[in-house]
C-alpha cells in the first residue's frame, strides 16, 4: 500500500482521440466547403450539425423533462430468471452509467413483493398503535405539520451482492451491486410521532407495515426508531415515487432496505419483535451449519468499481483512464477507498470527491495511464468506525456460502487487452 | 429580531386533522363491517383500498421510472405572454411543490433562446481556441479522460423576480423566484482543459459558445474560468437532461444562469470581452438615469418563502404550520435565514436542515402555531460574507425601476383568516 503514488501525469500525447483543431475541420466550424443545390460553395451553413440550424422544441413542449433520446440504454434493468413473477421481484440500478453521488428518482432499483401500490394520498392514513398512551391516525396534511428534516442516505438491500456468494456469477455492477440508491429524504423524525403518541414505559420494539399487496412488516427496536428513522415524504425535493412508497415511506438509515417500509400505513408499538416473515424465513443469514443469524440489519462498508466494469469497457484503448466507484457504509462516513489494478498487489489510494456524509454513498477516483495490459481491479472502503471492507474469501471462512444477505466482500473485475472487464474472483 | 424565540410548542389538541384511532375506523384496519354480494360480513377485506387488495405493476413496467399519477399538477409552467414564442422563453420550477435542496431534473426550470437542441453525443465536439498554444479538439471520450469533480450548486437566471421590479405583479413563487434549480454537477475543471491547450501570457478572457440554433456567447474572465468552472456532464447523477445542455454544460458557479453555456462547443480564449449580445443589450441593468452597469454577474444573497404562498395557501386552518422556503448566494454559504409573520415588527430566526454548501441550496423553516389572522411573511437570507437581503425599497433606492436582471430584494406574501396568499409590496 502506497499513499505516495505520484499524482496524476498522463501522456499528454496520447489524451485526445478528437483531431487537433488545426485547420479547423471540426463540427460546427465554418470553413467547411461543401455544394448547395444550386451548385454554389456555401461554406457557413452546410456543415453546420442540425441542431445548430434548426430552432428545437419550446419551453410549453415538456412540462416534465425526460432524458435525452440517446441515454435510452440507462434504465433499470431486471433478470427474469431470478424471480418466479415480476410482481415480487427487484430491478437493479444502472451503477456504471451514474456518477456523483445522486441516483435521479427515475433510476431507482425497486424491490416490491405485491408488484407497485397506487396510493392516492388524500385517502392515506398513518396509525400509530400498541403500547401508546393515544393511538393516533395521521392525514398526510396533519405529517406536514410537524417539523421536517433534509438527509440523505444510501439504501441498500441486504440481498445486494447476494448472488456472488458461491462465486463470480453476474456480469455487470448493476446486476451485482445493483440494488442500492441515494438520495435526499425530505421527512418528519419518527421520535416526534411517536413522541405525540406517547410511549408506554413497556415499550421497546416497533413494527411497521406497508399498505401494498403484500403488507410488508418489519420490526424494528426502539432505539433505532427514536434516533434517526424518517416518515418521509420527498425524495431528491419532490414526492416519493410510487414505487419507492408513495406518498410515506419508513427511512432507516444504515440499515437493510426491507426495514425502510413503503407505502407506511402503521406502526404498531410493542414489547417484542414480531418475527414475522421477512425477519424469520427471510432477511436472516444461513450460516455453513445450518444455524442462522437474525436482527444482522446494519449494512457494513462495502464499495465497488462502476467503471470500467463488464458494461462499461475501457474504449478508448491505453493511455488515461479515471476508473471511479462508489463505496457506502451503515456505521457513518467513508474518510478513504483503496483500489488496486493487480488483484492486490499494490494499493493505492483513491480520491473522494463529493460531499462525505454519514450513511451515504461516496464517490471515488482513480486516474491512471493504462499500458494496454490486462488488469485486476478492486476497491476497499474504510469506514469512519475503522472498518475494513473484507475480502469475499475472509467472508466466506465466517459466513460460508448458505446465505443470501449481506455480501459486502470486495468484487474484482478482470480486465483484457481489449478493455473488456469480466465478473472473476481471485484467491 | 429575537434570536431566543421559544421553541416549537404546537398545541398537541390541534395536530391532528385526522381521527383519532380508537374505535379502528381506519383505512386498512380490518375491523369494518361490509356486505359481500353474497350477503355475508366479510371483515377483513371488503373495506380495504384497492392498492392493499390487488397486485401492482411488477419490476419490468417502469425501465425508467416516472411522479405518481396524484402528481401531476407538479411540472414547469411558463406564461405564454412573457415572451413572442415558447422556443425563446422560459419556464419556471414548481419551487412551491419541492423540498430539501435538490431539484429533480425534470423540473429544473427552462431557458432557452432557439429551442432545445437534440444533440447527437457521439457527433459532439468541444474546441478550445484563441490564444492558446495549442488549439484543440475534444469528442466525449476525451472529456471523460480528465479527472472529474461532484459539486452541488444553484443556477440562478439573472432576470429571476425581473418582472417585480415595478411592484407585485406575479401571483406564485414559481413564477416570482422559479427560475432557480439545484443540483449536483459532475464535471472537469475547465481549468484542466485550459491547461491541456497551454494559455498564453496575454489570455484574460474566454468567450463561451453553444451548438444550439442561437449559438449563445458569453465572456468570462480568465480567473473565473481558472477558479471553479466544470465542464459538466452530468446533474444529479445522469446525463444532463437536453433542455439543460445536454451534452455539454458550463458551470459558472454563483454568477448569472445565461453565463452557463448551454451544448458547449467551443471557448475561445482572447484578451478582452467580447461585448456580444447577451451582455450588451441584454444582461446588463439598466439604472434610473439611463446607464447600465455591465459585468453584473455575481447572483447576490436571496431568499424566498415556498410555503406558505399564493399556489400553496394554509389548508389546514389555525394551529401548527411548517413556514418552508430556500435561500442561496453567490457570494458562499447562507448561515443564517431570519423570517417575519408581520411583516417584519418581529423577526425569528429560521431552522436550516440539509447540508450547507458553497453557492448551493439551502432549505429553511419556521415552525408556528397560526391563529388565524392574517399574516405578512418575510424572509430574509444573511450570507457568509456579511451580507444581508435587501428590501426592494434599498435596492430601488440605487438601482431604480428600469432594470430587468438582478432583483434579489425581499419578498412579502400576505396570507388572509381563509389562509390564501397573494403577492404584496409594504413599505
């Protein structure tokens, strides 16, 4: 491990596949000659592209803007043979087109088990129930009386990852890191519900339930409820999407992503958990003996390299490469991210740029001048608790292969001479 | 102005608008009794919403995901007579619909002088030339060779709240302050490009230049470009939608929204402005004399109150109420927001929540309890260089009535007992 890799210094010759603008044979330039119908040089316009010579759409054309026609490939992208429906089912992140540490609300992975609740709001309700000294119904008019709060978070399912843990076996980080987002909640702190409420000194545990198809619970503990759990509302400034939980869902920061309930129509207060099916059959972690761990829901660091990636080949052949990722944590910040190019030979330390907030995604960068050889590439997150993320092989000798969730080992992706980057595991 | 206002002390008995729980009279609570066809109660299912009895669209219905169906009125708006046509127009961001400090990309408001341009990515070309020692030229590829940053900033259109100079003349923020959006940027220092070409010793300026049918110009001196400036191709995480540049945008940080080249093209460097349309006849503020000062480009401290306003009255009657709006300088950070209910006898302080960041966003709020009478709302944005808002009244004093651009003076809506807000002047 190197911290005193010398900073980036590419070969300038080689940075630029465009020509060099003498002699100005370039778009949009106005020496071009070229013949008219009449067979006259006009040599201003006729090799103008035609989005400078014609007017475009208005600002009346699109109340709500979409993407340009050429980004039609950045969808959300499902593999049907993962799931028996796409009704309960997940579609995965497009990681390798995004950048920064946004994901735009259109892009979102979805998680749903009785496919997306069309909720209208004016009929929603939210009770609060159980060992309360009021139990109380809130309108979403009487949630937007009550103070609000702006954070954003990572969410995570705790399934992300959970196909590699018998090896390499999706292709692409959307398929295998796919299943996580980041944006801003706008919300009410759960505390001041509850706090309106009034808990009863028995209480210590939560449950809180969607009103989908599925009616979707899951049991939380009180601490966590009173600390930093939102009843949200907005996402990235405007109202959750519907199948992100329009108009409530439970944020739970740090934590699994089947605990931030959507479509949240109660909460229930109680003494116990409820081990209900998604803390039970589901969402536990089957260990090589047979036995499994429950409650595991914080989402330890972990980070992966969304470029180059097996959708996201070097194309431009050797020379300057930034190679970026994005790297998280449910314990608080990420201060630093390794990478390595040779299976983990020498590390070397990435840059994070973007604002470094607690439970959220973080962006980093590694630039470097490729020679043409193939490459080994991974990523290691520190957390700002001083955890490592751990090697796929470390986690196996602990965890075995039973499980599904919580796969947070480092992901390695073998480049070729061509630039094509494969799904490969290294011991 | 008191900094020791008590703090939020809602009366609890008027929280909520909706029943309370005790007797389950719910949404979704299973104890209503119903009449199936057959004549039998059927308790558990008959009085349920349609979302919590019927399955949903499944993960493949939405590759790109879209608001609910209940948020449709959430979208830009322009005034069809502002302007001659819509393809040299504006329209403004629902500001009044929106919360925290991210604008979603599809309702970043529109500004543009020939249309939106569709350009084709892969035929796109920046050209660096003037006074460089090399000129170049950059497709796509390139750009993405050079190291990247992720920041988040406002883009202010300097003739936001333009029409106001004159008196109240626009009933809605999104029409008074809309032309306002926020996001995160990914882009390359221009810098960097500058440096690849090789200043020479005379460069002062660069005059920026899209690909759209306007071809907009607009001259920014050196040190800007060298200090802050992105070549951006991303906002909140995706490409940059076309209507804001897509595929190339220049990011001018704090200074006035046209300087932020749109289908960038080309920078040429020189040594002196280059006195072009956008800031000769247009962009320069016009003063009671008759002279117009030019080079304006600073977009000084702001603020406006969101909720509640004329599109968005109090609909929930006396009691408690979430006072919400945004504040931003292009000057640096907005640490302090004080906001007034009458009219500015007593200030209170605001509660800023979300991340405060250089020449971005911030979100305010101020929480009462309304008793009904009629109210006059203020806010006032305090920067991080000193500077406090002004009222119209001081920014008249100097600057007359004449002017277009630059109106950042205080805003005042008087909300009545019905709880409806209107546009005011007071003095």
């Amino acid at each position: 491990m190197s911290d005193r890799d010398p900073p980036f210094r590419p070969d300038r010759r080689r940075l630029l596949t465009g020509a060099a603008a003498a002699g100005g044979a370039l778009i949009g330039a106005r020496m071009a000659m070229a013949q008219t119908a009449a067979g006259t040089p006009d040599p201003a316009i006729v090799n103008l592209p035609p989005w400078t010579r014609y007017l475009g759409d208005g600002v009346d054309a699109r109340p709500y803007g979409m993407p340009s026609q050429y980004e039609a490939h950045v969808v959300r992208r499902h593999v049907p043979w993962l799931t028996a429906d796409p009704i309960s089912s997940v579609n995965f992140t497009p990681l390798h087109e995004l950048d920064g540490i946004i994901t735009p609300n259109g892009l979102c992975f979805e998680r749903h088990h009785g496919g997306i609740a069309e909720i209208d709001p004016a009929q929603h309700r939210l009770m609060i129930n159980g060992l309360v000294h009021r139990p109380l119904v809130f309108t979403m008019q009487d949630i937007l009386r009550f103070p609000r709060e702006n954070r954003i978070y990572f969410l995570e399912c705790a399934a992300n990852t959970g196909m590699e843990w018998a090896g390499a076996q999706l292709n692409g980080c959307q398929y295998t890191h796919g299943m996580i987002h980041n944006v801003m909640y706008t919300g009410v702190p759960l505390r001041l519900l509850l706090e309106e409420a009034g808990l009863k000194g028995s209480a210590t545990w939560i449950l809180a339930e969607g009103a989908d198809a599925a009616a979707m619970t899951r049991s939380i503990p009180i601490e966590k409820a009173m600390d930093d759990c939102l009843v949200a509302f907005r996402m990235n400034g405007e109202a959750l999407r519907p199948e992100q939980g329009y108009p409530l869902r439970l944020v739970v920061p740090g934590w699994e992503g089947n605990m931030w309930i959507k479509w949240l129509r109660r909460i229930e207060v109680g003494d116990q958990p409820w081990g209900q099916r998604e803390e039970t059959s589901k969402y536990t972690d089957t260990l090589a003996d047979g036995r499994s761990r429950r409650h595991t829901w914080v989402m330890d660091a972990k980070s992966v390299i969304t470029n180059p990636s097996p959708q996201a080949p070097i194309r431009t052949g050797p020379g300057p490469v930034v190679l970026t990722g994005v790297a998280w944590s449910g314990r608080g910040t990420i201060p630093r991210v390794d990478v390595t190019l040779d299976g983990g030979i020498n590390w070397h330390r990435a840059r994070i740029s973007g604002p470094s907030l607690d439970k959220s995604m973080h962006r980093f960068y590694f630039e470097f001048d490729w020679d043409g050889r193939p490459l080994l590439l991974q990523s290691r997150a520190h957390d700002s608790t001083g955890y490592v993320q751990p090697t796929k092989e470390a986690l196996r000798a602990i965890r075995g292969e039973n499980s599904i969730y919580h796969n947070n080992g480092i992901q390695t992706w073998a480049v070729n001479e061509a630039g094509e980057a494969e799904n490969v595991e290294i011991s």
